[in-house]
C-alpha cells in the first residue's frame, strides 16, 4: 500500500473513504474515484436524478453528500449506457469534492492531482 491514502470532503474535512476501496478506472469524461465501499459519513436520497449534460447525460443516479456539511461529493449510478454500465451501484466521489491525505507522504493533495495505480474489479 505505497499509495495509501484517505479521502476528506472538501467542505468540512471529514473522512469519506479510503484508496483501499478502488475499484475501477476513470471513464472518459467524468473525473471520479470508483469505490466499492465508503464511511457512514457518505449519505444519498431515495430519489433519481437525471443527468443533462456531460458524462452523465441520460443515466439515472443517487447524489451522495456528506453528512456533516451536506456538499455534494458523488453519486451511484442507477441506470446508464453501455459504456459506464460498470460503474452501477459503486460509490463516485467527485474529483473536484474531494481532498486526499496521503499516509506515506503525510500531505494533503487535491484529488484530481492524485495518480492512484490502474485498479479493476478484478481485482
């Protein structure tokens, strides 16, 4: 675990999840950390929402928030294409909503500057 690192929401710095719960690569068009399992600090509404732009165009999601501070930080795709079918029922942390802290290194970095190695699920 050289990459180990824990994810904070932007707004208020609570721990949201971990690199250890990576399961899956970036898809084009959407810059977001794929994980199978996140904190209890993670919540989302029973309802839908429908993306009408960008890489969410057309699919069927949950919006996650943090519980502490209610920011949007990701979603679980209910339903989509083809092309973004694997991503159905995991946890998509924004990019842009999130800050790593780094074990190895102790630093803090912003998530889209972070290079975590290729995982699938797979693996």
């Amino acid at each position: 675990p050289e990459e180990c690192a824990v994810f904070h929401c932007r707004g208020c710095w609570t721990v949201l999840g971990d690199s250890l719960q990576l399961c899956g690569h970036e898809p084009p068009g959407l810059s977001v950390l794929i994980c199978f399992k996140v904190t209890r600090d993670v919540t989302w509404e029973d309802s839908l929402l429908v993306g009408l732009e960008g890489g969410l165009l057309g699919c069927a999601y949950y919006l996650l928030s943090c519980r502490s501070c209610g920011l949007a930080v990701g979603f679980i795709l209910y339903s989509s294409g083809s092309d973004l079918a694997y991503l159905r029922g995991l946890f998509c942390f924004f990019k842009d909503s999130i800050i790593c802290y780094l074990l190895k290194n102790q630093m803090i970095i912003e998530a889209s500057k972070v290079n975590f190695p290729a995982v699938t699920l797979e693996e």
